[in-house]
C-alpha cells in the first residue's frame, strides 16, 4: 500500500531530479514510485540497475529505506558518471558500486 509520506517523497525528488541537466530521461515520477513501494514490499537487499544515468533511482530508493541495500550499476556514459558525482551526496555515492561499461 503507498502510504500519503512515500508519494510526497517520490514527488520532491521527482522534481529535484527534474532540474539537474540530463533529466529528459529520467524516470517518471510513477515509475520511481512503483520501484519504491516494490522495495518496499519484498524487502529488497540487493538492487542492480543497467545504467545508472543521472541518479534518479539510486538517490530516491537509498534515501527512502535507511537499511542497507547493495545497489550496484553500469554506465558507460561520461557525461552521466559526472552526473551521479555530482547529483548524489558523498553518502549515497560511496554507497554505490558502479561499473563503467564500455
């Protein structure tokens, strides 16, 4: 069940995604929420995503659940590994692994 706080969280950070360069292509604002509340409801420890652009997904499932998650992913772009440096605080990058695909 999406309880009132999680879609207020996933809105703000919708928006704040939406303001960094590059957010032509993040994920919609329902599609972050889904990921949440799937999250959520299995109790995911352990998340891979196939390009990692800008940080949208990693900022909003590791900022949500304080547990510790493995979130590991590629990107191959240089454009959006300076991106995630950049969008992401030191805490939520360093708990990142990311492969730089080729």
């Amino acid at each position: 069940m999406i309880s009132l706080s999680m879609q207020s969280y996933v809105k703000s950070k919708y928006l704040e995604f939406s303001k960094h360069e590059g957010s032509q292509h993040i994920a919609g604002e329902f599609a972050i929420l889904k990921l949440v509340e799937l999250v959520e409801r299995f109790q995911v420890t352990s998340i891979l995503e196939i390009g990692l652009g800008i940080g949208t997904l990693p900022d909003a499932i590791l900022n949500y659940f304080k547990r510790d998650i493995a979130y590991v992913g590629t990107e191959a772009n240089a454009f959006c590994l300076k991106s995630l440096k950049k969008n992401l605080s030191s805490e939520i990058y360093q708990r990142l692994s990311i492969f730089e695909t080729v």
